[in-house]
C-alpha cells in the first residue's frame, strides 16, 4: 500500500445522466483549450468512478474491462491551488475500494508535466490532470509477454470512460501520449515498477 500524508472521502457518484450514451458518443472529441475555472470535489469524484470506480461492493468488478480482471492501472489526479473545491494541491490516488483519494505528494506537479510533455501547456492550464500508470507485472504474471497488450488495452478502456463522462458533465478533455515517460514518472513520484501510459487533463472547455 502507498504512504498517504492525508485522505479524502469522495461524494457518492451519480448512476443516471441527462445525456443518452448516443448523444455521448456523437459529442465526444478532444478538448485543448480549458478555462481557469475550479471544478467541485462532486466532478472530480464522477471522472474518478467512471475511470476505475466499482460497479458494485466487489474489488473486481469496476466501469472498465480488465483482462483477467488484473487490474494493472492507478489512477492519480493532479490538482493545484484551489483548482478542485475541497482538496488540496498534490497528487492525489484514486482508492476504489472506498472511493476516495489519498494524497501521495503535497505540491502542484501540473507544469512539470506539462514540460516533460513536450511543452504542452494546456495540461498545466486545466484544473486537473488525470494521470494513469500502470504495473505491467500484474498482467504479464499471468499471461506472459501478450500481457504487455492488453495492459495497453485496458488503458483504451479507461481513457474512453473519462472522455465519455466528461461530455456528460459538461467538461473536455484529450488523452496525451506524447511525453518524456522517465520525466512523468519523476514528477509523478512514481517508483518502480509503475510506468506512467496516459495524462488526461479535465477542466471546462474555453
């Protein structure tokens, strides 16, 4: 288990939307541009539970296919000064067990990580950067080298999800693969074996 300096229940996620999944699917694209608006614990806790929430009480069943049910990714979120109401600056680690977040660093990484995307700024712009790293071992464990795939795979899955939920609460965001992965993984924290996949920041669309 990571070391946590602080911990925050999240607000228990809607079930129900105002938009058909159609209506989603025809609306969803790749947003670049965010205001500097704040976005409410409220949202942050819905992105959160559709990128790796539980669909019900049980560990393994989550709103995205795992092969093996492996589970391989964490998803941490990267907020800054008054950037989401009621959380603190840091980087903080989706728990879905019991749908909170745990900090795992006290300062704003959203600018580092914009560098060492190759300077795109509109991660360090947005109010949070979702960022998804991944334990290629608990998949490779069962399923030798294919496992690597199908990491990559559930990846996919959870990268649909946020933009999937983001259309429905008015929001944008763009996955960002281009970036420096030993850069990441510094300003992430991130230790071994954790491999930093995807940065996906979320704000409201300018």
């Amino acid at each position: 288990m990571p070391t946590y300096d602080r911990t925050e229940a999240l607000p228990r996620p809607a079930r129900k939307g105002d938009l058909s999944l159609e209506e989603l699917l025809a609306r969803r694209q790749s947003r670049r541009s965010f205001r500097s608006d704040s976005l409410s614990i409220g949202l942050l806790s819905q992105m959160l539970w559709a990128a790796y929430g539980l669909r019900d009480s049980v560990e393994f069943e989550r709103t995205v296919p795992s092969a093996g049910a492996r589970l391989p990714l964490t998803i941490l979120a990267c907020t800054g000064k008054d950037s989401i109401q009621g959380l603190d600056e840091g980087i903080w680690e989706y728990v879905a067990a019991n749908h909170s977040v745990g900090r795992v660093f006290g300062e704003d990484v959203r600018v580092p990580l914009a560098a060492a995307a190759y300077h795109q700024r509109f991660i360090a712009a947005a109010p949070v950067c979702i960022a998804i790293a991944a334990k290629f071992a608990k998949t490779t464990s069962r399923y030798g080298e294919r496992g690597i795939r199908y990491v990559h795979i559930d990846v996919g899955h959870v990268g649909q999800n946020i933009y999937l939920q983001a259309e429905g609460l008015g929001l944008g965001t763009v996955a960002v693969g281009a970036f420096d992965d030993d850069t990441v993984a510094r300003a992430l924290k991130l230790s071994p074996p954790l491999v930093p996949l995807y940065l996906m920041p979320v704000g409201h669309p300018a």
